[in-house]
DNA sequence: CTCCAGATATACT
DNA sequence: GTATATCTGGAGC
C-alpha cells in the first residue's frame, strides 16, 4: 500500500477531542518521521489526572510537562532505562490526556526502518515486527528524547501526522491496556487499548505483572 | 506460547 | 536511599 502523501495533517482539533476518540480515529492515520511512514495499527488512551494508569496521575512533572501542552504535542519518554515510548497529546490544553502508539505496519522507508531495527550480525526482524510495540515502533521512526514536545500539528514540524481511519469494513476492537496494573492490584480495569481487527501488526498482550524484587542477590 | 533478566531516569519516602 | 516503569529479546517449552 501506497502512503497517501496528500492527506492533510492532522489539525489541533482533531486532538482537541475527548482522548477515546482521538485514539479510534488515530487507528490508520500515518506518522512521518525521518525518511519512514507507519500506519498506526494499535493505541491506548491514557487519562490524564487521575487515571491510575497515567503518566499524568500525580499531577505535572518535569517528566510528563509536556502532557500538559497542546493537544498534537508529541510526548517522547524514556522508560525500562532503555526504551523509548510515544504518545500525542489529545483533548483539552491541560488535561494530561495522551494517545500511547502500541502498534503499526511499516508503509515506507522499510529499508530505514531496517537500519534503525536490525541488530548487527543477528537474523533480520521480520517485517511485521518492525513497529509492532511501542518502543519499536519509536525505534522504526527514529524518534527519542530530542523529539519530545515537539507540536505535530506545525506545518514544519518533522513529525507529521495524516489521515485517519475511514475503512468502515475493519472493525475497532477494544481491550484492557497493557503493562497497567490496575487498582485492584491485578490487571487493568479500564477497556482503554484500541486495535484494528484481524492486523498482524497488532502487538501481543500482556497483563501487567507485578515485579518480583530482585534488589541484593 | 511463557518466563525472565536487563539498565537507568524518575519520583517518591 | 529505593522502588518502579505505557518494554524487548532471548531462552526454554
């Protein structure tokens, strides 16, 4: 499939919706970024303020400040003292609300994306592993920390994102986040993970797992 | 498929 | 000071 170049990017008020329908209609929207375009496959939408499972719970941090900006802004963090996630900002200035991007099919610049994926002297990552999770996915674009906050909806900004899901014959499904634990203690309560059925690009689930202290051997 | 170690910025006590 | 994290790759079933 062929990226759309002459889809519009995607405006301030497109973000500036509650975050449940900006992470629906994120499923099939392209993000560019250096050389490489994906089709978003998987999200999840995060609350903001009082969503147990947000970055934004407790309130604004140096961390998460840029939750707190415009809708459109791009969060970029660092995580697992290895990775890198990204989300884009949505619903009200202020809120702390943000679209996590799980998932999505490599459309162009496969061969960058490669570069970015592929470990030296190790089998090649199977085509549909390239931007299957969130980290890889951030891998496949070239996205980390110099890029958080950067406001996608500038017509300059290196980040662009276009278009949206509009095939009425691919069904949204919904299901628990991953990796949240919820307040219950075990798993998530919240149906908040969107995907686009039947896509091999869909990352696998996993239920939060409380870790095992492993401090002092 | 499931289990598990890895490496470190961040926020909380 | 210390527990945790919007995870991944490799090992073993």
């Amino acid at each position: 499939m062929r990226p759309r170049t002459d889809a519009p990017r995607l405006p301030r008020d497109f973000f500036d919706r509650d975050v449940h329908a900006v992470a629906r209609d994120l499923l099939g929207a392209h993000v560019s970024h250096a050389g490489v375009t994906v089709r978003i496959t998987e999200v999840e939408a995060y609350g903001g303020v009082g969503d147990p499972g947000a970055h934004a719970f407790r309130g604004r941090t140096p961390r998460n400040a840029v939750l707190f900006e415009r809708p459109g802004s791009l969060y970029v963090y660092f995580t697992y003292g290895m990775h890198f996630c990204s989300n884009l900002v949505a619903g009200p200035h202020g809120q702390g609300a943000a679209v996590l991007l799980r998932g999505a099919e490599v459309v162009d610049g496969e061969d960058l994306a490669r570069v970015r994926r592929d470990a030296p002297g190790k089998p090649p990552v199977p085509a549909r592993d390239l931007a299957r999770g969130p980290a890889r996915l951030a891998v496949s674009l070239g996205l980390s920390r110099p890029h958080n906050g950067l406001d996608t909806v500038a017509p300059d900004c290196p980040v662009r994102v276009a278009g949206r899901h509009a095939d009425p014959d691919v069904p949204v499904r919904t299901g628990p986040r991953v990796g949240v634990t919820g307040p219950g203690g075990d798993g998530d309560s919240y149906p908040w993970r969107y995907w686009l059925e039947g896509e091999p690009t869909v990352s696998a689930y996993r239920p939060g797992v409380l870790r095992t202290r492993r401090t002092q051997p």
